[in-house]
C-alpha cells in the first residue's frame, strides 16, 4: 500500500447532517517509538499492547455548509468549549484533507471526553486522535458506502498516524506494529497492523496498573522530542536497536518467556529516557518517585520471583505489567508500598484490549 491507495475517487453520494461516535482506546509501546519524520514517518518500528480502560470517546456531528469555505468546527471536552484544541485539529484536518475531501464540505461538532483524568499525564493524544479518525471514516463510509472492514481499519489507522504517531497502533487489538521492519511480515509505516505471530497464552489479559506520579502537564512534548532525535549523536544505533528488538521479541511472545520479556521492555523504556537526556538541549521526564518505583519494583521482583516488569513513556508515570495470574500478589505489592510515591494515590487499573468500537447514537 502506498499514500495513493488512500485518496478516495470522487464521491457519487452526498450527505446533509447526521452523527457519529466511537470509543478509541490508549496503548502502551513495548519497542518504543521515538524519533520521526515528514509526513509523520517513523524513524523505527514500534510494537504496543493496546489497552481496554483507558479511552476516548468522541462523537463527530456533521452537517452540510451552504458554501464551502474553510475548515468549520468547534470543540468540546466533557461539554465544555474547548478553543485550545482547535490548532492541533486544524493541523490534522489540513494533513489528512488530501484523504477525506470532504472536510470542507461540513460544519463540525467535536465532542469528546476521556475515561482516565484529563491531565493525568496519560497520553491523550493516541486515544483522542484514533477515536476522531474512526469518526472521519464512518462518515466516509456513508459517502462511499463500499468500503471492505480491513480497509477501513487501515486507512483509519493511516489517518490516526498523521494526527499523532502512536495513535495509529490504537484502532485494532491486542498487540500492534507500526513502521516498516524485515522481522515483522506486511508492516508498514504508513499505518499499524496486527502483530501476525503466535503469542503464548500468558500474555492473555496482561496487566497494566498505570502508577500516576506526576499529573502536570509535559515539560516538553513529545514531538519536541522526536525531533530532538535529528543529529543526535545515538540515533542511528538506538533506530537499529529498536528493529532488533522486535526480531528478539518474535521468540518470546511465542514461548511466554516472561524474563525476557521485561528485560527487553524495561531496557526499551529506560533507552527511550536515555534518548532524552542526551539529546541537545536535553531533559529528563522522569521524577525522584518515578526512580523510587523502579527500584521497589526491581527489589519485589527478585524477592518474590514473580513476573513484574515496567515501561515508561514520554513522561514521568510508570506502567506497570504483568500476567493476570499474579494480579493478586502484585496489585497487593502496589497498594501496600507504591501508591504512597503516587500524586494523591491515584493509580489505574488496565489490561491489555481488543481495540475501537463504534457507539450507535
Ligand atoms: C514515548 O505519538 O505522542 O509514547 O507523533 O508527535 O504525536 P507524535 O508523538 P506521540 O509519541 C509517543 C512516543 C512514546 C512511545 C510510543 O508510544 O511508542
């Protein structure tokens, strides 16, 4: 597939007002993507779990304008106007129009709410994003009523990825890949596909307890940061590393080797961490708590034997994963000794997910 498949022929049905909604989850990268380029392209492939709690749910109302001018929309979170949106969507709209002409067509009413707190430092923008590019497809869809499950998906998840990288792997479940990569048949880095292997039955209904330690607002965003990955002087061997990654982790998916697993997915979350803090200018995500939790979590793990592992993302939370047969002992551990380091003891309890759903209105 290339850009072109997805520039639809002209339209021969018309629509005047309707609605559309869907919830769209968040996931959480085991090979992290870090580091992009024009037009949204990563620089290495990513692998995540999607999750099942932790979502957006968004209802695009459109309705037909008189005249077509320019993009016409207004925002909502949970009800409330919300202009502050309004420049990351415009953005959006401008990089996908060439995909869905139909943008200027309509007036738009966004309205979306989150299931996990605004600001909670969980990354919105993934679930956000897929939830309004499913939107854009239905109602593509009702213009192009011939439209096949799997193309749907995958230009959904194309769009996904030009409003924010890592909400493409947010449209299907459980375990997805985005960005080209030799060790992973049919990917691509136009969109996410379905990890295509065997995965061993012990990471059914994997956990992620995601430990909220600081819930302010990023001090540099994300796309600062990939950015920061031009000229930097590890680049070249961390992109090589991630594609390694995820030909290592072809064996132990299939076998359930849990050590190994949180070896590679704890390495992936401290180099994603290294990244930052020597690139230039440099930063560090990470709090003193965040610290704290890791070494609780390493000290528990060789006390106990049990198969508990973290990640990190672009920020100083710490995702939390584990099978769902220790879930009793380790949620145990995390009340007991880790959700003093939280911010007002907030934690969130999710686990690994299928993917997006339509809501019918
Ligand atoms: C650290 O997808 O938020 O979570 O493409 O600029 O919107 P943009 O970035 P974004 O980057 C997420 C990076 C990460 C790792 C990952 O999810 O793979």
């Amino acid at each position: 597939m290339t850009e072109q498949d997805f520039i639809p022929k002209p339209y021969t049905n018309t629509l005047k007002q309707g609605k559309v909604t869907w919830e769209s989850p968040s996931n959480i990268a085991l090979v992290k993507y870090w580091g992009k380029r024009d037009p949204q392209i990563p620089e290495n492939p990513s692998i995540s779990f999607t999750l099942s709690q932790c979502k957006t749910i968004t209802t695009l109302s459109y309705k037909q304008k008189e005249a077509i001018s320019d993009f016409s929309f207004d925002v909502f979170l949970d009800g409330e106007k919300k202009d502050a949106f309004k420049p990351k969507i415009e953005t959006f709209f401008k990089r996908v129009e060439q995909y869905v002409p139909f943008l200027k067509d309509f007036h738009f009413t966004i309205e979306t709410k989150n299931t996990f707190p605004h600001s909670s430092g969980i990354a919105s923008s993934a679930s956000g994003m897929s939830a309004l590019a499913l939107c854009l497809m239905s109602v593509e869809k009702l213009i192009n009523v011939e439209m096949s499950n799997t193309f749907f998906n995958q230009k959904a998840s194309f769009l996904a990825r030009l409003g924010s990288g890592s909400a493409c792997r947010s449209v299907e479940g459980d375990l997805i890949v985005w960005g080209h990569t030799k060790h992973v048949a049919e990917s691509s880095d136009l969109f996410g596909v379905k990890y295509p292997y065997a995965v061993h039955d012990h990471f059914k209904n994997y956990q992620d307890t995601i430990l909220l330690i600081d819930k302010g607002e990023k001090q540099v965003s994300s796309t600062v940061g990939h950015n920061l990955m031009h000229n930097h002087p590890y680049a070249a061997s961390r992109f090589q590393q991630a594609h390694d990654n995820l030909e290592k982790l072809k064996p132990i998916l299939e076998t359930g080797d849990l050590k190994r697993f949180i070896n590679l997915m704890e390495s992936e979350a401290l180099t994603l961490h290294a990244m930052m803090m020597t690139s230039n200018p440099y930063y560090i995500l990470m709090k003193p708590n965040t610290l704290e939790v890791i070494n609780r979590i390493w000290k528990f793990r060789e006390n106990t034997g049990l198969h508990i592992g973290f990640t990190l993302d672009a920020g100083a939370n710490v995702h939390i994963l584990y099978p769902e047969s220790e879930k009793v002992e380790i949620l145990n551990f995390i009340e007991n000794e880790l959700v003093a380091y939280c911010k007002n003891g907030e934690y969130i309890c999710d686990q690994i997910g299928f993917g997006a759903q339509e809501i019918n209105n």
